[in-house]
C-alpha cells in the first residue's frame, strides 16, 4: 500500500497531507518515502525495472480525451453570424 500511495501522490500531483486514508497515515507514508529517497532506493527500483528487456510488464493506458464536439473538422471562418433582421416598429 505504501507504493501505490506513493504513485497516487506523484499522479495526481496533490500534497502529502490530501493523500487518502487507504494508503495510511500521510506523515509516516512521506517519511519512509523520504528514507527510501535518501537510500537510493527508488533508484535502484527504477534501474531494476528499465533493465527488464522483454516487456513482459508492460502497461497500457486505455484513456481517451474528447475533443469538444466543434473541435471535430470545421475550417475557421467557415461559420458567419448574421445579425436578425431589425424588429418591425409596431
């Protein structure tokens, strides 16, 4: 659980103290993460894990990002706003 608190921190980008409860207490998470940073530890992970040739952990991300739906293929210009045509006077 202390890893994957760990890589919930560095993908979301949020502070230590908004890390959830499911991973543990977030100070003693940040310490043993500091330890292991000093030690060289995440270091060693890392080496570890690009050293594996044969992509037999390899991870597929499935996300999609739409686009806005007037983002799909109109050239720029192409639309002209006219103003409608003045009220009849009554």
């Amino acid at each position: 659980m202390f890893v994957e608190g760990v890589l919930w921190i560095v993908r979301t980008g949020s502070p230590w103290r908004d890390l959830p409860e499911v991973f543990g207490d977030w100070n003693s998470v940040f310490r043993r993460f500091s330890r292991w940073s000093r030690k060289g530890v995440w270091h060693r992970i890392f080496e570890a894990m690009a050293g594996d040739p044969d992509c037999e952990c390899l991870i597929v991300d499935s996300t999609v990002v739409r686009a806005h739906q007037h983002a799909a293929g109109a050239r720029k210009g192409s639309l002209k706003i006219r103003p409608l045509a003045a009220p009849a006077a009554a």
